[in-house]
C-alpha cells in the first residue's frame, strides 16, 4: 500500500492530499530513510512523521484498502 494512502486509512492523517505534501516535503521517513508518497509500506515498517515539533512514530502492524474508525486505529501501533 502507498505510504500517502496508508496515512489517510489509518487516520493518521486527515486528508491524502496532506499526507502527500508532507512526504513531498521531506516530513516523512519509513525505516529511518526519507519517503516519498508512493513508497510502498508493509507489516512491520516503521514511520515515522514530524509535525513541526512533535514526531509522531508507529510501526505499520496491517495494510487495508480501507477501515472502519476501530479498524483504523489496529492498523498501526505508537512507538514511543
């Protein structure tokens, strides 16, 4: 699944236009390298996305085309 997609799935980000500007914008990394939206994201990665001061971690736990609010929120873990 797209990292852009997975983002807004997840609900980790509101909209896919906004999760496309911030890995366009360097923002976003998965596996500790700069991603771009269309990399590619699976069971197991880790991403990481800053937001001005906060970075935000989760380790991707299962991609789906699409999520219910409670399936969103299985999809990824926080890693603190």
């Amino acid at each position: 699944m797209r990292l852009d997609k997975f983002l807004k799935v997840s609900r980790i980000i509101k909209r896919r236009t906004v999760a496309n500007e911030a890995c366009d914008t360097g923002h976003a990394s998965v596996n500790g390298k700069t991603a771009k939206a269309s990399q590619n994201v699976n069971p197991g990665d880790v991403i990481e996305i800053r937001f001005g001061a906060r970075t935000l971690r989760v380790e991707v736990l299962e991609t789906s085309e699409s999520a219910t609010k409670a399936g969103a929120e299985a999809m990824y873990r926080e890693i603190r």
